[in-house]
C-alpha cells in the first residue's frame, strides 16, 4: 500500500537540509531503484522551482511500504529528521486514484 509522508521544516531549515541533504536523497534513491516511490520533493517557501536563500518548506514523499507502521519507521530514521530539519512528520495511508496507471499499482 502506499502511504503519504508529509513533513513541515523549522524555520530556516536550509542549513540542515544541505548538511543531511546526501544521506536524505539517497535513501530516496534506493526506495525508486526498488520501484516503492511513486514522488518524493520539497515545497518551496516562494513560488519558485529554485527558491533560493528562501528554502524549502517542508517535503513530501509518496511511497510503498508493507504497514503504516513500516512507513513511520522510515520517516523516523530519515537524515533530515535527524539533523532537525522537519517540526513535523505525519504518515497517512494514501489511495491513488489518479493517473489510472498508478490506481492499478
């Protein structure tokens, strides 16, 4: 099943995010090479693709994982988690409905 991984950064997050950023991308990066991601990125905090000095907001991460449980593990152990750059992380089941090839995923 796939589960939602939503993350809001603390304030001024950009150092961390460049201190843990290698390890974070990584673990992202086997979770594709296993096919278990369906999207992972940041919210920028302007309106822009590259935002800058003004960061990111926080993250999202759409993925595969055998229970809710699993999926929280994974959060918990995430890189940024760990250097401080999320305030919060919520985990929600996530039913994809749309584009029809990932409802039949």
């Amino acid at each position: 099943m796939y589960y939602a991984i939503y993350a809001e950064d603390v304030e001024n997050s950009l150092p961390l995010r460049a201190q843990a950023r290698e390890g974070h991308i990584a673990r992202l990066k086997e979770m594709e090479a296993a096919g278990r991601l369906m999207l992972a990125g940041p919210f920028p905090a302007v309106d822009s693709e590259t935002p800058g000095d003004a960061g990111f907001t926080g993250s999202l991460i759409v993925a595969q994982f055998d229970s809710l449980e699993a999926a929280r593990e994974w959060a918990e152990a995430d890189p940024y988690k760990a250097a401080g750059v999320y305030q919060t992380v919520t985990v929600k089941p996530f039913k994809p409905v749309l584009p029809a090839s990932m409802a039949q995923q």
